[in-house]
C-alpha cells in the first residue's frame, strides 16, 4: 500500500520525472532488443543488456549523477518504478500463460518429470550439500539460522528464470510448439516448488530450532496450491472438448 501511495501522491513535476524514467527504459529496451535481433538473437537478451548499461552496474557507475536524476529524482521514484516493475512482469507471465497450449500436458509428464529431476531436485541436493562445507556464519546475517541460509543457497543453486524464458519464446514465437510448452511447464513447476522450500526457510528464519509442525504446514499448503493450479488448467481443457464435441 505504500508504494501506491507514492504513486498516487506524487506531484505533476515527479510525476513528470517518473515519466521520463519510465521512458528511458523503455527506448533502451527497443533500442538494444532491435540492435540484438539483428543477430539472429532474442530480443530479450537486448533488453537484458540494455538494462544493464542504463542501471546501476555501468551508468551507475560511471556517471551516478545522471543515475541518480534519472531514476531516484525525488524520493519514492524508485518505489513507483518498483510498482512498474511489478505489474510488467504480471502482464508478461499472462500474456505467456495465455498463449501457452496446455491440452497435451498429460502426454509430456514424463519428459517433464525428468528435467524436474535433473534440472532442480539435484542442483537442490548439490547445492544444500555445498552450502554445508561453507564456512556459512560469515553470510548467514543476523538471523543466525543454519538452516534457512542452507535451503536458500540450495535454491540460488536451482533457480531460473521463468519470465525470461517465455520472453524468449514469444520472441522467437515459438510459444505454441510443444517444446516450448514443456520448458514452461518445467520451469513453472521448478519455481513454484523453489517457493515452497523459500516460504519453509522464511518461515524458520526467527526460530531457534525448526518445528516439524511448521514444515509440514507450510508444504502441504503451498503443494495444494499447487496441485489446483497444475489441474485446473486441465480441467478447463477438458470442459472445452466436451463442449465442442457437443
């Protein structure tokens, strides 16, 4: 609510401000996604870049003045970009689930369950089991919780990018072939399983101990989640059929 606030309070001058941020980003997205696709490559992978020459890694580095007036003009204008952020990202996971075909899901588990396993279930072990040797009271910060930083570097070691993933097959339009659909509905499931395991680590982060009670609450509450979103969709389908064929 109070980034909202931020937005709607702001005055003609910041708002003017926010404006000209909001399209500094966006010329610097169009300009290097077009400049990449003349490559042969995803516009994406412009964007990417665009966004990191205009941010705080090279702009904000080398001129952090300019950096500063751009994008922290007056107080809350990074907040209210934040809100921009926020509501892109919900339009781009939409607009993908909306173009994505979910009829054959059932036809292609197989295959999806093998690239869960090895594309998440052993980066998981691999990285909980790393994240062991370290010398992990140096990064733990205040929470002072072993396990909670040992599930969060075993996501960090897991983790991808759903968002750029369908950015990628939308601008190679490919959203409707079947590979396309079973990388999405692998890296769907990979990142709601990776925030079941971040909800159990946020859960535990100011308990001394981890309750068995809180674990099993919180994962059998996000798996049904899960399970109503992976079937609804196939429920849906299958109400379309039957009316077709009627």
């Amino acid at each position: 609510m109070t980034d909202l606030k931020i937005i709607t309070n702001i005055t003609e001058l910041e708002a003017g401000a926010l404006f000209f941020a909001v399209l500094i980003l966006l010329l610097s997205a169009l300009f290097f996604g077009r400049l990449v696709s003349l490559l042969s490559l995803p516009k994406v992978a412009g964007e990417i870049l665009g966004g990191i020459i205009i941010g705080p890694s090279i702009l904000g580095r080398s001129f952090p003045f300019a950096y500063q007036n751009i994008f922290f003009a007056f107080s809350g204008e990074g907040q209210a970009l934040a809100v921009l952020y926020w509501l892109g990202l919900a339009f781009l996971m939409f607009s993908s689930g909306y173009d994505s075909n979910m009829e054959n899901f059932k036809a292609d588990k197989k295959i999806i369950g093998w690239l869960i396993a090895g594309s998440t279930v052993l980066p998981l072990f691999a990285g909980y089991l790393f994240s062991e040797k370290l010398f992990i009271e140096y990064y733990m910060g205040t929470a002072n919780n072993a396990f909670a930083f040992n599930i969060v570097f075993a996501i960090a070691a897991a983790v991808t990018s759903l968002p750029v993933i369908s950015k990628i097959f939308m601008d190679l339009g490919l959203l409707q072939h079947r590979f396309a659909k079973i990388i999405l509905s692998t890296a769907a499931i990979q990142d709601l399983l990776l925030w079941i395991l971040l909800s159990l680590a946020t859960a535990t982060i100011n308990q001394a101990s981890v309750s068995v009670f809180n674990i099993v609450y919180h994962v059998t509450v996000i798996l049904s989640f899960l399970l109503f979103a992976l079937q609804e969709p196939l429920w849906l389908c299958r109400r379309r059929f039957l009316f077709q064929a009627r």
